[in-house]
C-alpha cells in the first residue's frame, strides 16, 4: 500500500517573503490537514513573537518513490 507523507519546510524570511532556498526546519505528518493546521499555528507564533521565519507546505511526497506529488 502506497503511503503519502506531507512535507512542510520553515524559512527565513527575507525581504518580506519567505526564502524558499534556505531550510531552517523541516516536518513530515501524515494528513495534509495537519500539515495546514501546524503551518497556521507555527506562522502565528512567529508572528506574535516577531521572528522572521515562516512554514511554507511543500506537498504530498509519496514514501516509496519519493516523488513530490
């Protein structure tokens, strides 16, 4: 059986957008909504905090060919 992991990178933040070459932290989960769900609560941290890194979604990579869907 096929399994599906869902990749979210947390960047820098430079020049008011997130700098997608530069990986500071990477998570797995296994549902896109949880994915969606950390990403909100990681961006409204950082927010409140004021730093200036923010949790982008990459995607659904399939576990066995490591193909990003």
């Amino acid at each position: 059986m096929t399994k599906y992991v869902h990749i979210v990178y947390v960047h820098p933040v430079e020049n008011g957008e997130p700098n997608l070459h530069k990986v500071k932290e990477e998570k797995e989960f296994e549902s896109h909504f949880n994915a969606l769900t950390w990403v909100d609560i990681r961006n409204g941290r950082a927010e409140q905090k004021g730093e200036e890194l923010r949790a982008v979604y990459l995607g659904r990579v399939n576990d066995a060919t490591g193909e990003l869907e």
